[in-house]
C-alpha cells in the first residue's frame, strides 16, 4: 500500500545555519507532531543534545531553539514520494526537494544525510544540481536498532567540525 505522502513541514534554515541535516522525508509520526525528528523513540534529538553537550529538547519549540543556537537547518531530499509507513525502502516516485534558497544563503558549510536511502537519493536526485556533496550519517530512526548508541553518538560527532570552524 505504497501511499503518496507530500512534505508537509517546512525547512527549518536558521539565518546562521552552519550545516544542513537531510533524511528522506518526514515519518508519519514527525507529520503528526508538525516537526522532524517526532517520533517519540527516535535517538536523532538524543544524540545531538549529548554530542553538544546540552540538554535534550522535547517541544517543537524547544527543537527548533536548539536548532537556532546551534546553527543547524534540518529538511529532506524528499518533495514528495510514494511509501509505506516509514519505511525508506518502500520508496518509489521520489521528487526532490530544490535547495537552491537553502543552499544560497550562504552560511552552510556542508550537508548530512541521514541513512542510506537518503544518502542515495541526495546523490542521484540533488548533487547534479547542487554541486554540494553530502556526509553520510547513519538513521537515527528506531528501526535503525542495530548500531549502539554510543557508535551512533560518536558518528555524529563528524557534525562538530563544520558547526565550529569560523567562517
């Protein structure tokens, strides 16, 4: 039952945004609660509050302070898509999003996907237009259960640089 699920939630591109984080596109969960990252067993806010040293957000508000204080913008490759669920491997008729407005404001210094599919997609549907090659970061999603918290936290730790490094 491959449903056509259109992106609902704006990007959130803080005006000093240092680097861009990118999945596919938002879960049914990040949907209903109107902002990326929503559902309540995702690790993606967790990892980053402890990398950062910070304490965890738990409102949309408080997600996108963090987000502002910290200078990263969050979106998705993904306009539109056929999928089921959340499930990433279900995907058929994907349209990209256009970063061009994203990308052009000129602060952000480089570009994360999170998991394989939206790595592959960024790469087939994005970077021939973008030029911008994305980091590879593993899903934060909860059917992603497989890597260790703590292997997840340190492969985050990649975002660190980028955030800290003057302009």
């Amino acid at each position: 039952m491959n449903n056509l699920v259109t992106h609902t939630i704006e990007p959130f591109c803080p005006p000093d945004a240092r680097i861009l984080i990118l999945g596919t596109i938002p879960s049914p969960k990040s949907r209903a609660f109107g902002f990326y990252y929503g559902h309540p067993q995702n690790r993606f806010w967790r990892v980053l509050s402890d990398i950062l040293n910070q304490p965890r957000p738990e409102t949309n508000e408080e997600k996108k302070d963090f987000l502002k204080r910290n200078n990263i913008a969050l979106w998705d490759v993904l306009a539109s898509c056929n999928i089921d669920g959340a499930s990433d491997s279900s995907i058929k008729n994907p349209v990209p999003n256009d970063f061009t407005e994203v990308l052009g404001r000129g602060k952000i210094r480089a570009v994360f996907t999170t998991g394989a599919k939206a790595t592959a997609l960024y790469k087939k549907y994005c970077y021939p237009t973008t030029g911008v090659p994305s980091i590879l970061l593993p899903s934060t999603s909860p059917a992603n259960c497989r890597l260790k918290y703590e292997d997840l936290k340190q492969a985050y730790r990649v975002i660190l640089e980028p955030l800290r490094r003057e302009a």
